[in-house]
C-alpha cells in the first residue's frame, strides 16, 4: 500500500471531530446587545411623544420630550443655562473641598486612634440623621441669605459619606497585613502609611461617589434659598410660570451632572486601584 492510500485510511478511521462553534468577530457579538439596555427608555420615550401630541398629557402637566429638547437648545444658545450652570458648579466645587477635607480629618482622627473616636465619632453620627430642610432656618440666621448658607449645605452633605466609609475602611484593615508590616519592621507611622491608608483607599473612594451624590441633592435645596442664579433658580422661575419644560431640562442637567461625577471618581478609581486585579481584568 503506497503512502497515500495509508494516510487517506488512518484520516477515515479516525474519530471525527466536533465542529468548533464558528465565534463572531471580537465584539461583534455584543454589539446589539449593547444597545438593548436602552430600548425600554426609548419606547418610553416614544409613548410619552405620543401622548403629549394626542392630548392625552398637557403641557402644563408634562411637556412633550421634543419640546423639552427645542427648550434646551433655547437656553443654551440665549446662554441662559450655560450661566446658571456655572454657578451651580461654582457651588458643589466650594461645597466639596470643604466637605471632603473635613470628611477625610476627622476619619482620620476617629479611625487612627481611640480617643479620636470617642470624640469626634459620637457627635458625627448624631449631626448626619439632621435633614437637610431642618437646618434651612438655622443656617439662614447665621450666615444671612448668601452664598455661604448654600456652600455650607453642600459641605455637609458631602462631608457625612467620606467620613463613614474612610472610618470603615481604616478600622476595616486586615490584621494579619498589620501584623505582616510589623514582621518588616514597620513603626506605627509606617503602617498607617503604607498598609493602612492604602487598605482604606478603596473604602475612601466609594465614599467619595456617595459625596458627590450627596452634594448635588444638598445643592438642589441650597439653591431654594433666595437663589439669583443656578440651576435650581432656574426650575423655581420656570415653576411660577408654570415652564414644565424648563423644570424637566433643569432635572436632566442634575441628572447629567451626577452621572459625570461619577464617571470621573470611576476614572480616579481605575488609576488609583490599578493594583487590585479584579480593576485589572475589568
């Protein structure tokens, strides 16, 4: 027998092999799925603009999502919302450096020593179940009508989420990590810096998602407070003209800035924890 008949005979009695599952392209596949999650908003969406054109929903009540859109462009191009948007940011900047700094001290001073604690934690815990329209009046009397009763609303509602979750982290470090720093030699400064701090970082950063959340929900009731300018100005204004539009595009901007915000911790996270090997992967 030649050797190509016995290669054509071993090829026929060999066992056949399964057919791999042809695989699309790489993301190919996730492609459609992609946009499926928005589908559900987009009828939504569609059945509101039908409504609104058959009747159904008046504009006093709700405005159609296409005027809302053309209201939106109106006041950016009259310069109207890029303005009162400035001065909202101006706002929850100023409001969160001096939240998150105060947040960061004093879980620093809670979390790193006993004493701390028994000082600073007590009092912390009792002044973040105040609401927020409780301390309006308050806050009112003493810094007048300004910009720092504002600022010093969004200070505190940032500061409460930074606070409690670096506290958490800090009192959260794994002894044997602790134990393992002490084993090299560390002194107490060199572990709070190198294994406590680092261990805390993540808990801190989750912290700061949460401020920056808190800090525009405080802003929302800051700027009821004899606002001249700001977003929230903007929808009071649009709701004594009964502007259902203007209402809904001052919502969609805080919606907006909230999912930036959180964006961007995102970012920070994605550099500052490139460390941890589930962020690697993801």
């Amino acid at each position: 027998m030649s050797d190509t008949h016995a290669i054509g005979a071993r090829r026929a009695l060999a066992p056949a092999r399964p057919r791999e599952a042809v695989r699309p392209p790489n993301g190919a596949g996730f492609g459609l799925s992609r946009y499926k999650r928005f589908a559900s908003s987009i009828v939504i969406l569609l059945l509101w603009q039908g409504a609104s054109m058959a009747g159904l929903i008046a504009p006093r009540t709700l405005a159609a999502p296409t005027t809302i859109v053309a209201t939106a462009w109106e006041l950016i191009l009259s310069g109207e919302l890029p303005h009162n948007l400035l001065v909202s940011l101006g706002r929850v900047a100023a409001g969160l450096v001096i939240g998150v700094s105060s947040g960061v001290t004093l879980a620093l001073i809670a979390g790193l020593s006993k004493r701390g604690e028994e000082i600073v934690d007590a009092p912390m815990q009792m002044l973040r179940t105040l609401p927020f329209l409780a301390l309006v009046p308050l806050f009112i009397l003493w810094f007048g009508i300004g910009e720092a009763p504002k600022i010093a609303l969004v200070s505190l509602g940032s500061a409460f989420p930074v606070y409690l979750t670096l506290f958490a982290g800090i009192r959260g470090t794994d002894p044997k990590l602790m134990e393992a720093g002490r084993v090299f030699g560390l002194d107490r400064a060199g572990l709070i810096r190198h294994v406590v701090l680092p261990g805390a970082l993540p808990s801190g950063l989750v912290g700061l998602r949460y401020a920056l959340g808190s800090a525009l929900l405080s802003l929302v009731i800051a700027e009821q407070i004899n606002a001249t300018a700001g977003i929230g100005f903007l929808i009071n204004d649009a709701r004594d003209f009964l502007r259902t539009d203007v209402i809904v595009v001052g919502l969609v901007v805080y919606a907006l800035l909230g999912l930036l915000a959180d964006a961007l911790v995102r970012t920070v996270e994605r550099r500052a924890l490139a460390w941890r090997p589930n962020l690697i992967k993801g």
